[in-house]
C-alpha cells in the first residue's frame, strides 16, 4: 500500500483558523493612484465615445448609423447634419479618411451630428412636453366621462378614492 494514502492518527492538525488571523486583507495591498482608478473604471464601463462636443448655437450627439429604430436619414429630416472635423478642434483623430462619410467625425459606426438649438428645443418640447400634455388632457376627458356615467337606475357607476387624480396642473415647456 503507499505510504501517501495511509492515514496517520498521531500527527495532529492546526486548526486552519491560526493562519487566518494572520493575514491580512487583499485590498490593502493595493495601492492605486486616482488616475489608475479612473482608467480602470472606464475601461469596466466601456465608454468608447468621447462626450459630444459644445458647438456654439448648435446641439450635438452622437447618432449610430446601424439603428433601425431612428435611423439617420429620419434625423436629417428634422435638421441633424454631420459634424465636420474641421470644426470641432481636438477631434481631428476622429476624421474618417474614406468613404460616404469622409471628413465627418466618427467612431466606430457611430457619428457626431449637430442641429440648430432652435430646432432642437423645438423638437423636444414638442415630444417630451406637448404630447405629453395632450395624452395627459386624453386620459382628463376619459376619467370625467366614467366619473359622469350612470346605469339605468341614474346611479353613478364610479367613484373616485382618495383623493383621486389632479390633472389642472398646466406648466410652460422646459428648456432642454
């Protein structure tokens, strides 16, 4: 028989408890400088895009030429043109040398595209205020017209609890 697997009742064990207390803590070995944090933390979070420039007078974002959701040519229909390289100065890296898109900035198969800020704060008050609003006036009419129905015998056939549902409340659209 070998030696390895025969079972030796005399020695005994340390209690692997011991060598815990010993050591210590990973993490307080490490010694990472703000900057090595923050090149760690975006690299983790995948921000492949850098942040979208400020152009005077214009909004700018990037827009993905493979979404077929909200694809570009829709976006041009409402007034996006691309941005080009030469004017937005630290972005000369992301010129594409060839191709439809040449000159414009770019990275990966996304573009950096730009509207009039008069357009833009028209645009987004009308989906993110406007229509809100109107859908919100719906909902009003619906909720006045059960509220107001009766059966045959003239009763109500609802009620409101609580204090039910504030629809009065009329703002000016924000700036966005």
């Amino acid at each position: 028989m070998d030696n390895r697997l025969k079972r030796n009742t005399n020695v005994g064990r340390e209690s692997r408890a011991i060598g815990d207390t010993s050591r210590e803590a990973p993490e307080k070995n490490f010694a990472l400088s703000q900057e090595q944090r923050r090149m760690f933390r975006d690299e983790f979070l995948q921000q492949s895009l850098p942040t979208a420039p400020e152009i005077p007078g214009f909004h700018s974002c990037w827009l993905s030429t493979t979404n077929q959701y909200d694809p570009i040519h829709r976006r041009m229909q409402i007034g996006y043109v691309p941005v080009k390289a030469e004017e937005v100065p630290g972005f000369e890296h992301y010129k594409v040398k060839s191709g439809e898109m040449e000159g414009f900035i770019s990275v990966n198969e996304m573009v950096l595209y730009k509207i009039p800020e008069e357009i833009y704060q028209a645009y987004m008050a009308e989906v993110h205020h406007y229509a809100p609003m109107d859908e919100q006036e719906k909902i009003k009419v619906q909720q006045d017209q059960l509220l107001n129905a009766r059966d045959s015998n003239g009763r109500a056939l609802g009620q409101v609890e609580g204090d039910g549902m504030h629809f009065d409340l009329t703002r000016e659209a924000p700036v966005f």
